[in-house]
C-alpha cells in the first residue's frame, strides 16, 4: 500500500491541477496549454517538486499513448466531413506537400541556427511538423473567424496528428538505427525505410480504422438490447481495442485509427452521436489536462534555458518563414485571399501530440545513449510555449485587423414568422446579431426574406455551432407548435448551454405545463398564455403597432397594473425590456424595475381597454418594415 502511495496521490494531484487550469482559462478566456503547462512546470521537477512522473515508470508510456487516442478519436468526431469539400485540395497539400516543407525548414533550422546535429535537427522537424488540435479548436471558437479558414485550420490539426506521428516514429527508428543522418537522406536504404514505414503503418491504420468504424457504428445502429448507459463505454473500449491493436501490429499506426473511428463515427449520424459526442469531449479535455500537466513537470526549464537564442530564432524562423511558405504552396489557385493566408500562416500553435511524442523520443534516445534528446526535447517545448503564446494570445488581434473575424451569434429564434422577423429586426436596431431558423425550409420552396440574407439550407440543430451559435446568448422557439418548442428549448439547453432559454407559452399549454418547463431552466417568454395565431392574423391584416413603456417611479404600481391587465386580455404583447441599457427578450418570471423600457406589441383590432398611459411615460414606435437590417437566417430540414 505503502508503495502506491505516491503514484495515487501524483494521479489524483494531477488531475486536480488540470482540472483547475482548464476551469481558470476559460474564466481568463485564453487557452487552457499556457496554464497546463504553467502548472506543471512549477508543481515539476523543475519547480516545487511536488510531481514526479518518474514514479509511473513504463506507465507514463502506455497512460500517453491511451490518452492521445482519445484526444484524437474526439477531434475526429468533431470533423465534418462535408464541411471539408471547399477546402479538401488544400488541406491534401498541407497533409502531404506541407510535412515535406515543415520537415526540411524545420531541420534546417535546428540545424543552422540551434546548432543540432543533423540526426536531431530532423527528429525535432519531424515532431514539429504537427498543430495541435486541442489548441487550434478552442481557439478559432473563441476568436471567431471565417468558416472556409476555420475547417482548413481544424481539419490541418487532426489529420497531420496521426501522420506527422508516424513521420517521427519513422524518423526516431533511423537516428536509432544510424547515430548519423547525412545533410540530405540520399542513398537507398533510408528514403526505403521511410517510404515502407510510412505506407506500412497508413496502411494498417487504415484498414483497422475502416473496419473499426464500421462495425461500431452499425452496432450502436441495430443493438436494440444495449442499453443507453453503456453505448458511451462500448465506443471507449471500441476505440481502445482496434487502437491498441494496430500498435501491436506497427508502432504509431493507431492513431490513424482513432481519427478514422472518429470521421466514420459523426458520418454514420447515429442517432445518440450528440451524447457521445459530449462524453468523448469530457474525456479529450480530462486527457489533455492529465498530458500536459505530466509531460511539462517531467521537463526540466535548466535546459530550455541553455538552449540560448539560437533556439528562440529557430522556433521563429518556423512561425515566420517555413509555416508562410508552406500555406502559400499548399493554398496556392484555391481561392484564399492574401488575408486569408496570413491568418492561415498565423496560425500553427503546436499540441499534445507534439509534447508527448518529444518526451518518448527523448527517453529512447537517452537509452539508447545519444546525446541530445533532452535538448531535442527542450527545443519541442519551447516551440509549443511560443507558438501557444505569441500566437494564440494575438489570434483575435490578427483576425480582426485582417477583417477576418465574424460575429457570434447572441441570439437564436426558431420560427420563421412575422413575429419572430420583427422581433429579430428590433434586437439587430439595437446591436444584438440574430439568427433567425426555419424548421420549414425546402429545396422546392425556399425562403425569401427582403435583406436577409440565407446562410445554409442543409442544418439540423446540432450543427448550427459551425454557423457561429457556438456562445450564444438567449435561444427562444417560437414556433406554431407548443410541443415543439417544449423540445427545441430542452435541446437548447443541452447542446448550447445558453444564458436564456425561452419558449413562447401557447394553448394548450397550462400553468402546470409552465411550471415543469421551468423546472428543465427553460423560462416562458413575453407572457404566460400567447396566441401566435391570434397575432399571425394581425400581422396579416396590418393591425399591429409598436408601442415603447418606460416605467416612472411616481406611477410604478398604476402603470404595471394597467399593462399586466391587458397583457392578460391579449391586445397587448410585450417583447422587450431594456434594463441598465442591456436588451433582452422580456421573460414572465422576472420582475419589472422603476426605469424598464419595454416595447410592446399592440393589437389595434382587440376589444380589450387600451391603457391611457401618459404620454410622457410611452411612445409609439414605426414598425421596421422598409428598415435595411439583415439577421442572420438560417435554413434547416
């Protein structure tokens, strides 16, 4: 017992620290690696000396190797394969052309100005040659760029994983078979070995990443016996048995299979992809978290240190010339304007698998008693610090002095009525961008809206995150169907988490109805019975006209009776407060303060009292019918 002591509390105090960084950076909103690694290196040998992952022995190897695969297997998952289509020759030529590139600059460099051997100078290329994922992803969600340059970035970070992986097993083998590289890998023996180790391991990573998928998506598509709570846990063992499989068969050929399970697994669209979707996000960022926090404690900051300037020159030479060429070859005649290859050049920030496949090639090279794996080692972390850094901390800087960056959609309203359009033309006056989403849009009869413009026609609900829905705000169903915005709502919640989930309360829904609506964090929104025929109709007959309360202190009481009371009768709808100049959809079970704006709806046909307010408590607003606004409509079957 005694003797496990140490590995247990080392787990459990890893687990905390990357917890707690994940937890901290996205309160800080920079990316989680620059604390990851912060943590580690301080808690590390280095530092305090509170983490020791020497204690795992072998096991760090096989806990490295376990977790990658998850990484990798969630970053396929998360890959839109049709998303892919507009950018699929340039993301070949950067999988392809643009390891070539990284790899020679990359030796190069070590080479000239770090003052590597040869044999190291190409192993650290070859390890740099990937992005990283886990930190491309975050990232361009949290800066919000164009989407064509978004899905090359995103797809460039999972695909080159796995291959820029087995480019440096390939690499490793060869300064361990041959202590010496020449200047150029001329000859026949070395371009051999290189050719058939990489075919050999894209091979078996194929082939097991094909069937792999496969089966396991037509398992969970036709096993009605198993149950929910284990179809997460069967893609977890799925994942780790043919992962673990094509390692047996070949160093490094899983990890094309985790990708492959992956692509193969969103592309099968079965029907609990969304669930295990956020369990595999739960388990890449637990990983991620476990990865770096070990690997940045075992690193020891004296020989980042005595690497010199060199070194430093070395990783900018990377950034600013070798990665500028590769994306000017890779995208050249594929439609990328001048700013779009700049943020593309911008933009390579190095990851875990660059980090993890550093410190093993390290360990073999110090067994096998080359001199230069820790410093190789050392290089590889610095390039990863810097890159994570410079440019993940200026990324939004850059996009938006480019005019590169879109605006995140703040609000959703599913339900394309006349209600729902003015609404969104009110919230656009007032800064807000909205997406407005038809459930009822079709090939046949598509739907044309003067100044907004379509977007997609081709979205379900969990893909509107490609459309920038990513952080919204307030999601409102507005639909003709009560169930149906009962569903949306709850979807709402557990896909987008947003701040406000509403859904318009209609017959035959009843205060009971409400009262569990609200129990599920959805609130009920402008009143707590509506009618949308009932105002579709005055839409329809030009009845309707707009009305702005503000509420005075010497009349509160009066004025909220009197507008509650035709709220009530329903010739009154409100849909706004401003409060504290902050806008936002008015919801039933919030209070109304002295000096609340609210717009209102007004039905000028309804038998119901008009409230005599004062004039200078109230004015009537113009409909933005000939007003040149566009929120954003999305199209979805």
């Amino acid at each position: 017992m005694e003797d496990s002591l140490p590995i247990m509390v080392l787990i459990s105090t890893t687990v905390v620290v990357g917890i707690g960084g994940q937890v901290l950076a996205r309160w800080l909103q920079i990316p989680s690696i620059i604390l990851l690694l912060l943590f580690g290196i301080v808690l590390g040998s280095s530092g305090l000396g509170l983490l020791e992952p020497s204690f795992l022995g072998s096991g760090l190897e096989v806990i490295v190797s376990l977790a990658i695969s998850l990484i990798l297997f969630e970053g396929g998952l998360n890959l839109q394969i049709r998303d892919l289509s507009s950018v699929s020759v340039s993301l070949r030529n950067l999988v392809t052309i643009g390891v070539l590139i990284t790899l020679s600059g990359g030796a190069i460099a070590a080479h000239t100005l770090s003052k590597f051997p040869w044999a190291i100078a190409f192993l650290y290329a070859s390890l740099v040659v990937v992005t990283g994922p886990t930190v491309v992803t975050p990232l361009l969600k949290l800066v919000g760029v164009e989407q064509r340059v978004a899905t090359l970035l995103e797809g460039e970070g999972i695909l080159i994983d796995p291959i820029g992986a087995i480019v440096a097993v390939i690499t490793l083998t060869i300064v361990l078979s041959r202590h010496e590289v020449p200047l150029v890998l001329v000859g026949t023996a070395i371009p051999l070995l290189l050719l058939k180790g990489l075919g050999l391991r894209l091979g078996i990573g194929t082939a097991i990443g094909l069937v792999g998928g496969g089966l396991l998506s037509l398992l969970l598509r036709q096993s009605k016996s198993l149950p929910q709570e284990l179809k997460n846990l069967v893609v977890l063992a799925a994942v780790w048995g043919a992962f673990s499989l094509a390692q047996a068969l070949r160093s490094e050929s899983g990890l094309l299979v985790a990708v492959l399970m992956g692509m193969i697994l969103r592309a099968s669209a079965i029907p609990e992809e969304r669930l295990i979707r956020q369990f595999n996000e739960q388990l890449g960022i637990l990983a991620n978290s476990v990865l770096f926090v070990l690997l940045a404690a075992d690193l020891s900051i004296t020989n980042i240190f005595d690497l010199g300037w060199g070194s430093v020159l070395t990783v900018l030479t990377l950034m600013l010339i070798v990665r500028p060429i590769n994306i000017l070859l890779s995208t050249w005649n594929r439609g990328f304007s001048w700013k779009q290859q700049f943020f593309l050049s911008w933009i390579a920030p190095r990851g875990i698998v660059a980090a993890s496949m550093a410190s093993l090639s390290a360990l073999s090279l110090t067994e096998a008693g080359i001199v230069g794996g820790e410093a190789m080692k050392a290089l590889v972390f610095l390039t990863i610090l810097m890159t994570v850094l410079i440019q993940g901390l200026t990324a939004g800087w850059v996009a938006r002095w480019l005019g590169l960056q879109t605006r995140q959609v703040r609000t959703a309203i599913v339900g394309n009525t006349q209600l729902s359009q003015l609404l969104a033309q009110l919230l656009q006056q007032k800064g807000e961008t909205v997406a407005l989403i038809d459930l009822n849009a079709d090939d046949a009869n598509p739907v044309q809206l003067d100044d907004i413009p379509v977007i997609s026609k081709y979205l379900d609900l969990e893909e509107l995150e490609a459309e920038g829905i990513a952080s919204l705000n307030t999601f409102l169903a507005l639909t003709n169907n009560p169930e149906l915005n009962g569903i949306l709502a709850q979807r709402a919640v557990e896909l987008f988490r947003p701040d406000i989930v509403a859904m318009l309360s209609q017959p035959p829904l009843n205060s009971r109805d409400n009262s569990s609506v609200a129990a599920t964090g959805i609130r009920i929104a402008f009143a707590a019975q509506v009618s949308l025929n009932q105002w579709n109709q005055s839409f329809a007959a030009n009845n309707v006209q707009l009305v702005e309360v503000v509420l005075q202190l010497e009349n509160f009481a009066a004025q909220q009776s009197e507008l509650q009371a035709c709220i009530a009768a329903g010739s009154w709808l409100p849909l706004l407060v401003e409060r504290d100049q902050q806008l936002q959809i008015l919801l039933v079970d919030e209070l109304w303060q002295v000096g609340d704006r609210i717009t209102c709806l007004l039905d000028k046909s309804s038998s119901s009292p008009v409230p005599t307010l004062s004039q200078s408590h109230s004015k009537i607003l113009l409909l933005p019918d000939q007003v040149p606004l566009k929120p954003v409509l999305l199209q979805t079957t």
